[in-house]
C-alpha cells in the first residue's frame, strides 16, 4: 500500500493559513500543523490556529516555542505601536512596522526540520504576494530562492530522493 503524502503546513490561525490547509488537504495531503509562540503581543491567533487544526483534520499540531521579542523591531513583538487606518497610499510605502525580522524565514527553517523528519517533501506556506504589502518574506522571487536554498541544505534534497516544493496557493 503506498504511503499517504504528508504536508507541512504553517498555521498562524488566519485567514490565509487556514485556507492553505483547507486547500492542503484537497490536495490529498495528511497535514502536519506547525503554529508558532513567537512574542506576539496577541494569542488570539494560536487559539484559532488549534480550533483550525482539529476542524480540518490536521493529523497533528505542532506549537514551537520560539522569542522573537529580544530582537524588537515590530510592532507585534515590541511596545511599538499597530498602525491602525492607512490608507492605501501608506500601505504601498516601505516595509511596515508590523514585519517581524526574519519571522517567515525562521518558521520556514522550523517546518523543512519537520518536513525532513516525516519524509515530507511538501511545505504549504500562506504567504499572499497580491497581499504582499511590503513584506520582503511573502514575495515569490523570496520563496523561489528558499526553496532552491531547502534542496541544498537537506539529505533528500542532496542524495537526489526527493526535491522539495514549497506551496503558496
């Protein structure tokens, strides 16, 4: 009998998370939920996140603890604080302060570790890039270039076993 494919999915609790998971499993994936405790201000998030999972199925879910806070530099992190009503104009300009230094190329690093360990050659990432509102991390040439640096850096990527595909539906 052949083995069911299995995901890793990145699952903040939101919007776009949620809908790759959904999507995740129209794929035909048994899903691996990897949510973060990262120093957001907030938990309101990781709640859905966990209601999420168990509604959708995931065949786990998985919270890293990990502290961003002691780099600072955002205002989910850090006393800084959320913008509230930019206009459209505000939102095109730069990098936002809501951006978390590195926060999606840490996460990514967590879930091709798990990825890795279940054999998994599948990483489903609700990044937006008509979203992309100034993040750096969301943008497909970003995800491109981690995904070739992923297949570098692990054994299936290098024994030539499998090749790994981040998902950004």
């Amino acid at each position: 009998m052949d083995k069911q494919k299995r995901a890793v999915v990145l699952l903040s609790g939101g919007l776009d998370s949620t809908t790759v998971l959904a999507l995740c499993h129209r794929a035909g994936f048994d899903s691996y939920a990897l949510s973060f405790r990262y120093g957001q201000r907030h938990s309101s998030e990781l709640d859905s996140a966990a209601a999420v999972a168990v509604a959708l199925g995931a065949k786990r879910h998985f919270v890293a603890d990990i502290d961003l806070r002691p780099f600072g530099g955002s205002a989910l992190t850090a006393d800084i604080d959320v913008p509230k009503g930019r206009t459209t104009a505000e939102m095109d300009d730069g990098i936002p302060i809501t951006y978390v230094p590195a926060r999606n190329t840490i996460f990514l690093s967590f879930a091709l570790a798990w990825a890795e360990v279940l054999e998994s050659a599948d990483i489903f990432l609700g990044v937006n890039a008509l979203d992309y509102s100034g993040y750096p991390d969301c943008r497909p040439e970003y995800i491109a270039a981690y995904e070739r640096m992923a297949n570098l850096a692990t054994r299936a990527g290098v024994e030539g076993h499998q090749q790994l595909k981040i998902h950004t539906p």
